[in-house]
C-alpha cells in the first residue's frame, strides 16, 4: 500500500522536514501525513540509496546504470588475471620474480620494469596478467569490498613442507570465490623434495591431483633454478581457455583499482585493471569516491600509452582522490557525470555511518530465509584444536534442510583473525569460535563490517543456536 511521509522519513531514517523539502522540490506539496505514490516513493528512496524492490544499495543502483550488458556477438577472448597464494616462505614471491624475470617482455632501451602492481607476461601470442600482490589476504580483502578480478589462483606449497595452514585458508578463499586452481609444487630442487606427499595432502583437502584420477593440475617448479615455469604458464593457458574468459573491448571502460597511493609530485596515482571495454586518456571516470579525468597512463614497463584493453593493468594519473583497492572504475560521459556520482556516494557514505551495512546476523537468519535472501547460511569455524573444527562442521551441515544450507566455507586452528572477518564479509558468512577468541584488529573490523562473530565453550551450545536461529526461536541477544 501507500506509505505516508512520516513512515517513508522513518524507514529511510532521514529527517521529516528534510523530506518534505525534497518533495516541495519535486513539486509535491507534501505533509506529514500525506500518503505518496508508489513512484515518488521510489524516486525519493533511490535518492537516499534505497531500492523498494530489490533492497538494492545506491552503489548497486549507480552501477546498473554504468554498467551495460554486453551481447554475446561483442566479446572476443581476453587474456587470464591469475593471483598466486600460498603458505608463507613456500616460494610465492620467488616465482613470481623468476616468471617475470624470464617471461616479461624485453624491455625497451634503458627502460626499467615499474611496479604497478600486475605485470603481463607473454608466451607467444597470449598474454596472461599476474597480479603481483601474493596471498589470499589480498584477494579476500578486494572481494570483501565486492571485486572479483582473479580468474585462476595459483597455489604455491613448498615440496619440502607440504601443505600447512596458510595453504589450506588460501584453498578455502579461492573454493569460496570460486576461482580455479592451479598448485605450483616449489622447491623441486631440494633434496628434501616430497611431491607425491604434498599430493597426498592435497587430496585430503579436496584437490585430487589429475595424475591421482582428480582434476587438480600440478606442476612440479623450483623458482630458484626456474624450472617447470613454462609448463606452469602452459597449463594457466589452458585452464583460461577452459573458462572462455571474453570482454567486449568496445565500449566505455569498466575496471578494477588494484592499487593507489598519494605521489607527492603526481598526486593522486592509482593502478588499475580494466576488464572490459578500453579506458583511453581523457575519459571521464569515477572510482569509488574518487572522479577526474584520465590525465596519463603508464603501462607495467613503464611507457605511457594512450588506451588499455580488457585484461591490462596501467597505472592512471588524474582522480581527484586516492580510492581503495577494490574500487570498481568506470569511464562515464563527461566530468560533470563522474562529479555528481561522486558526490552521491559522498553523501551516501555519511548517511551509512549512522547505519552500517549488514552482512548476515544469526538474530535475523530466520527472517532473511522467511524472505527468501538466504538460502545458503556460510560458516567459517575458528577452534583451538583440529577435532573441534571437524565435529562442528559435520553437526552444522545436518542442520541443513529445504529452506537453508548450512555451509562451512572455512575452519582453522588459532584465533580468529582479520582475514576471517575479510573472508566473512567476502562470503557473507558468520564466524563461529570454539575456546578461540578474536584478535583485538579482528574485533574491531568485526564491528566495522557488522560481521556476526559467536564465541563459544561448548559444541552442542552452537549447534543449538544455529538450529535455533534456522527455526527462527533464537532468543534475541541484547
Ligand atoms: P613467500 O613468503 O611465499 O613469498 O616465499 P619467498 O618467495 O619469499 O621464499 C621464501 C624462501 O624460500 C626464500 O628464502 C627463497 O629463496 C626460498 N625459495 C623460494 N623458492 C625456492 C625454490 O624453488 N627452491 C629453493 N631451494 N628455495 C626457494
């Protein structure tokens, strides 16, 4: 039915007469008790970032604007973003210097490889782009604010030690964002080197090897004597041939910020990686709060060019502030567009401040399955011992019925971390711990993210919560 102005000035949480003043502008002489149209309703909300229908956020409405279909007759293949993980001091950074030592294209005259935060690699006529952040820290952390830019991870695990616990967390995130895997097996040139232990324990974890009847790809490498890296790259091509990864290079940019910072002399400067249509000087574009007009790029060798394709990485001179890695870019009409968006999210932002964005509550699980928002209920499980984590995880999942699954995406032995919280709201998962506490960094994101993070003492204590929480009896927490 129609909602009044008082109620609508409620719900949106916003001032009455503020309101009414909006709707004066609008040319409605409203009052407080005026009911108002379905349509004004939705104008008003959508100016307040609020979609009735969809629950959709401003940005989410801002972004459907900015971002068209593409017909399936505009794409053409484009070449593979791959993240490398791993356990730390398994060799990530080291292959990822011996790939581009050996792989990246000679370098023009006196010219010196610039970091920009992804580098592109050529193997004949294909091209892959890595990024050259390593570990799931990062790749969570992007997804956490809602980008997906990788499309195979590779996962690096030391021959030599096998799969550890940071392995498993960088196995998890990538399962969790559903990006392909591919194990690098490093350290082959050690005496000491166990490749057919480390397939073992992948398969423990759910990554059968191909040569053990799975579909896992393994490649024996050694960073240090860079041997197995051409295979390494050979099956990265395959498996982005697999994926049919295509962009329609024509059209009006749409990226991702990989990396950003204050130059003293150049201002804002910030890397970004486009993925579809092509981003040239001059364009107008907007990235999170940040707009402006691209004044030069300058490519991973450090030349400057004046467009970028689907798949490329460059860093960008011209936003007016630096944005957060993570930040969608788009190029827009002209600067005046880019302003107003801006300023929109700007406003936007002040108004979340006051209310912050939910991610999953166990106290509102039964309502958001009642309407339908839930139908998966992902779980990452912190314990001070391994057997907890197990016994838990297989309780959990019974719980499972018609209306919601229960999904352990995660469990780890230690406290709960930062990168918990990033993988929770990556993933909108709640986050259970069993004698295990979170870090005081942990807390804190926690209550910035809104993430529902339970301690508990006892197993059956959590099992009957998240039963409760599933029927809709949880007693509500105060
Ligand atoms: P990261 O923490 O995963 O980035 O690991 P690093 O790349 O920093 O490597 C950790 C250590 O392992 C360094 O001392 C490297 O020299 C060594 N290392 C990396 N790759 C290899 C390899 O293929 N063979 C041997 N023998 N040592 C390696």
């Amino acid at each position: 039915g129609n909602i009044t102005v008082k109620d609508l000035a409620e719900k949106l949480s916003v001032n009455s007469n503020e309101l009414i003043g909006k709707l004066i502008g609008l040319g409605i002489m409203a009052n407080l008790n005026q009911e108002l149209d379905y349509e004004t309703t939705e104008l008003i909300a959508a100016e307040y970032g609020y979609a009735i229908e969809e629950g959709k956020t401003l940005e989410e409405i801002q972004e459907d604007e900015l971002d068209s279909e593409d017909s399936p007759e505009s794409l053409i293949l484009r070449p593979p973003v791959v993240t490398v993980m791993g356990h730390v001091d398994h060799g990530k950074t080291s292959l990822l210097d011996s790939i581009r030592e050996s792989h990246v294209t000679e370098k023009e005259a006196g010219g010196i490889t610039q970091h920009i935060g992804a580098s592109t690699v050529k193997i004949n006529d294909n091209k892959i782009v890595f990024l050259d952040t390593p570990g799931h820290e990062a790749f969570t952390s992007m997804r956490a604010r809602g980008a997906q830019v990788t499309d195979i991870a590779i996962l690096v695990v030391a021959a030599d030690d096998g799969v550890m616990p940071q392995t498993i967390e960088a196995i998890n995130h990538a399962k969790a964002a559903n990006v392909p895997i591919i194990v690098a097996i490093n350290k082959m040139d050690k005496p000491e080197a166990n490749p057919d232990r480390v397939k073992q324990e992948l398969t423990e974890h759910g990554l059968v090897p191909e040569d053990w009847g799975g579909e896992t790809i393994t490649v024996p490498v050694s960073a240090i004597n860079k041997e197995g890296l051409d295979e390494l790259l050979e099956m990265i091509l395959l498996v982005s041939e697999m994926g049919e990864l295509k962009a329609n290079p024509n059209r009006k940019a749409v990226g991702t910020i990989i990396e950003a910072e204050l130059d003293k002399g150049r201002g804002p400067v910030a890397t970004v990686l486009v993925q579809k249509g092509t981003l040239r000087v001059s364009d107008s574009i907007i990235a999170g709060t940040a707009s402006g007009r691209v004044r030069a790029m300058i490519d991973s060798q450090g030349k400057r060019v004046k467009k970028a394709g689907p798949s490329t990485a460059v860093e960008i001179l011209g936003l007016s502030e630096v944005p957060h890695a993570g930040d969608k870019l788009y190029a827009v009409k002209d600067d005046k567009k880019a302003r107003v968006i801006a300023d929109e999210r700007k406003e936007q932002i002040k108004r979340d401040q006051i209310k912050s964005k939910q991610n999953i509550s166990l106290d509102e699980l039964f309502n958001q399955i009642k309407t339908g928002e839930v139908k998966d209920l992902n779980i990452i499980i912190k314990a001070d011992v391994q057997g907890s984590i197990e016994a838990v995880k297989d309780a959990l999942v019974k719980l499972s019925n018609e209306e919601v699954k229960v999904n352990p995406i995660h469990g780890g032995v230690g406290a709960i971390t930062e990168t918990d919280i990033m993988l929770a709201t990556a993933s909108n998962a709640i986050v259970i711990g069993f004698n295990v506490r979170p870090t005081t960094s942990a807390s804190n994101l926690a209550d910035r993210e809104s993430v529902d993070v339970r301690t508990y003492r006892i197993i059956y204590k959590a099992i009957e919560d998240i039963e409760a929480a599933i029927k809709g009896m949880l007693d509500p927490e105060y």
